[in-house]
C-alpha cells in the first residue's frame, strides 16, 4: 500500500478517487498476510469498516473530524469500551473494558477508525517485545531481530504497513526505543501532556501515551487531538494545546546540546555514533549551533529508573489479585492461596522480577537506601536537564545504542536488556518531552534514529526540529 499521509488521503477520498472502506480492507489484508510478525492481538474487523463507511461520507459531506480516515492500532495497555484490553497478561485473559481511555474517546471522536489492539511486553515491561503471554513481535526489516519494547506490536504494525499510526505508551523509552528498532518516528510527550486515564498503570509517574507515525505531519495531528485536560487524571495538565500541525517549521538558528557522554559510551556502535556527528555536522553548516556538553549522570540513571518504576509497579500491580477481575487459580482454597497462585500463574517472569524488586526497595529496611535515594537522583537528572535546556533550545543524542538485536539474545540477562534503555530513560527521569527521529540505516540494513528533548510541553518546537532533522538527513538515508 502506498504509504501517504493522513491530510493526502482525506484529499483522495474527498476527490472521490477512493474511500475509507477500501483502505481499512487493504490493511485487514495485510494484517492477515503478516500474521507471522505477532503485532495484532486481535482486529475488530466489522467495526472499523461499518465506521469506514459513515466516516467517507463525513468527509465528503465536509463534516468530517481532524482524524477522519485515520487507521489506527492502540497498544494492548489502553482501554475500549466493549473490547478485550490485557497489557499481554495471562493475568487479565479475556477481559473487557468497561469505559474508554480518554486518547480513546478523543481519536473516536475525531473521525479515526481503530483497527485492532496491539501486542506488547508484559504490563508494559521490557526492551524487546519479548516479554508478551501470547509470544514475541518479530521485526519486520528483518524476522530474526526484535521490534523493541515495550510498545514493538505498535512500531512494527506502522512499520509493516499494516496501519496508518499507532498508539503506545513510553515509561523508560517504550516508544522511542523501537520506534527507533523499526525506522518509525516516535514520541513520548511531556508528563501530564496527555491523560492517563484508562492506561493500564506500570508507573504512574513515569507512564505517557503517545504515537508512533510512518510522517512527521500525521504525529503533530494525532498529538493535537489526544492532548489536554481532564479531569479525570489529576496530574494532566491544564496547559492550552498548540495547532502543532501547523507549526513544523523551524526558521532560526537554533543552538543544540549534544550530550558527549553517550557518544563515549563504551556500548555505543561506531556508525550510530558517526550518524550524529554527521548530523551535527549538516545542521551546523545551516547555521545552528552545536555545543557538546557533559552529562555526568549517565551510569546512574537506569538503575535509578529501575528503583522507582519497579516500586510503583509493586503497587501498581497488586490490584491484580485474583478476587475482583482476570485471572483466578482452579487451585486456591483460601484467601491466601487465591493471591498467591492467581499471581504467579498469571504474571510472566519479568512483571515477577519487577514486583518483586520494586516490593523490595520499599521495604521499611531498604526504603531509605533504594527508594529515597532514587528519588534525589530523579531530581538531580531533571535539575540538570532544566540547566541545558536554559542554554539551548534542544538535546541531541541517540535514541538507541545499537540497532535490533537478535531474538533472545538478552533474555537470558536482565541487566543487559534493561540498559537497552540507557539513552531513553533521561526524559521520563526529567518528566521531559522526546522524540526519535528515524534519519539512519546501518551497513546491517537495520534503521535506526536519532532523538531530541526540548523543555517542558515544547512538543511543537520539539515536532519542528524533527521535521528539520528528517529533512536534513534525508539524502543520506534515500
């Protein structure tokens, strides 16, 4: 299928040159044909071509909302009224939700066409979309490698054409890190952007939705849409919502802080590296600025991140007990054993591993020592981004340190596929806005991109400068 953006089909259905019911069958089809890449749980196939159906006659009536025609996938953590939604958790097999999310509501209510729920890993945990109870997503630039994780059903349903865009959520880089596996742009908005409602918790103080779009121009109008207030979700902000599609272009100089640090990482691929020199290079030649600063912090931050976000999780997850909804062990006989074995059958290992972890650190013995000190960690990671952000309008750095990596290649050690994360957990640490900006392809033939952070609820300044980067990279990547 011809990949086109949103505003240029609503133009061809409009022109009557097509229409929302042909689109919608062209990707059941490739879905169906792609079945082996595991990126759709399930489709809701009748639904979203009866809705494609009154919404070609929205458009061309004129009547039409800003998302009309939009095929869309939501991540496996987002709720749909009347739908299965089960963060990929035996725990939550066959449950439906009794209420939308509020992205939900706001996509419906714009004219988008959902097409299906996505896989996932486990309530959002994991670096490799490895993690899901129903088997891995594979990418599909190349079957063998991961998609990334946690939100990989997500990049690799708009990497594969089997929808327009997709919604995911980022706690530590679940959208920026595959989206970067698979070529795709992905954001993750600054905290309180959009509301929370009707996710699936991990960490709540670290959990955003956000999209992952094939163009620049379908994310700043998906964003747009599910942006905002409520006041269902009390640490949404009531901050205004900027027209960010009509604003992706950036006509200033710009001075950007190029974080040394992660260049001299030892774990970073050498092309990965050379990439961002390149683009540093390009965009100082258009006459920005390109300072290098340090950013001391970086060995800190994943376990930093891995203290705090497994001791929400812990509490987060404990509402999942067997007793009121999902799972319940055939072998409980009493209170007790009805926690005990509804848990354990119904949590995969790694969402084990982080409850117990996060339970752990917030024991009144290692409260002090873990949690309390990861907290002044978190605010010494975000007083210093403030810092550069004074000084320059955005942080360039990459979003991953390699490219895809093998299936299984990490399963066996959990450390090494949590610092997967070690260039994408500073912007959830900060409560920040990023973005990965899909500019390379390595001599392995694997995408991969680049990321910016800008200062808080700066996502049209933050969309504009990854407009500017796609555009400045993109002779090199065509």
């Amino acid at each position: 299928m011809e990949r086109v953006s949103l505003g240029t089909l609503q133009s061809k259905i409009a022109a009557g040159e097509t229409d929302c019911m042909s689109v919608v069958r062209e990707y059941l089809s490739r879905i169906d044909q792609n079945r082996h890449l595991n990126a759709f749980l399930e489709t809701y196939d009748k639904e979203a071509l009866e809705r494609a159906s009154a919404i070609t006659q929205k458009i061309r009536d004129g009547q039409a909302g800003k998302l009309a025609g939009l095929v869309i996938g939501l991540k496996d953590n987002i709720s749909f009224k009347g739908h299965k939604v089960s963060a990929s958790s035996k725990i939550l097999k066959g449950f439906e939700s009794v209420y939308n999310a509020t992205v939900t509501e706001r996509l419906l209510a714009e004219d988008a066409i959902i097409i299906g729920r996505l896989n996932c890993d486990e309530f959002a945990m994991g670096a490799s979309n490895e993690n899901s109870a129903y088997g891995p997503v594979l990418n599909y630039a190349d079957n063998s490698k991961v998609p990334g994780g946690s939100s990989g059903g997500s990049a690799v349903a708009v990497q594969a054409g089997l929808c327009m865009a997709a919604l995911g959520s980022d706690t530590g880089g679940s959208i920026r890190q595959p989206a970067s596996f698979t070529g795709t742009f992905g954001l993750k908005p600054t905290y309180g952007r959009v509301s929370r409602w009707g996710l699936l918790a991990y960490a709540s103080s670290f959990d955003q939705i956000g999209p992952i779009t094939n163009n620049i121009e379908d994310m700043a109008l998906i964003l747009e849409v599910i942006s905002g207030d409520d006041g269902r979700d009390a640490t949404c902000s009531d901050k205004p919502v900027d027209d960010f599609a009509n604003k992706l272009n950036i006509n200033r100089p710009l001075r950007i802080a190029v974080i040394s640090d992660c260049l001299d990482n030892e774990g970073i691929d050498p092309e990965i590296k050379e990439h961002v020199l390149e683009l540093s290079r390009r965009l100082e030649s258009d006459g920005h600025t390109i300072e290098t600063v340090s950013f001391p912090f970086l060995d800190y931050m994943v376990p930093c991140y891995y203290v705090l976000t497994t001791a929400e999780a812990s509490s987060n997850l404990s509402r999942y007990s067997g007793l009121m909804y999902g799972h319940r062990s055939e072998e409980a006989f009493d209170l007790n054993s009805t926690f005990v074995k509804s848990r354990s059958e119904g949590f995969g290992e790694e969402v084990k591993r982080r409850i117990m972890t996060g339970t752990f650190v917030l024991t009144a013995d290692h409260y002090e020592a873990y949690y309390t000190q990861a907290q002044k960690v978190r605010r010494v990671v975000r007083d210093k981004s403030i810092a550069i952000l004074k000084d320059f309008d955005f942080i360039l750095l990459p979003t991953t340190p390699t490219t895809a990596f093998e299936l299984g290649a990490k399963t066996e050690d959990p450390i090494a596929m949590y610092l997967a994360d070690i260039f994408t957990v500073q912007a959830p640490l900060a409560g920040l806005p990023a973005i990965s900006v899909p500019t390379g392809v390595h001599s392995n033939g694997m995408p991969f991109g680049v990321q910016l952070i800008a200062g808080d609820f700066k996502e049209a300044e933050l969309l504009a400068i990854a407009n500017k980067v796609k555009q400045t990279m993109t002779n090199e990547v065509e």
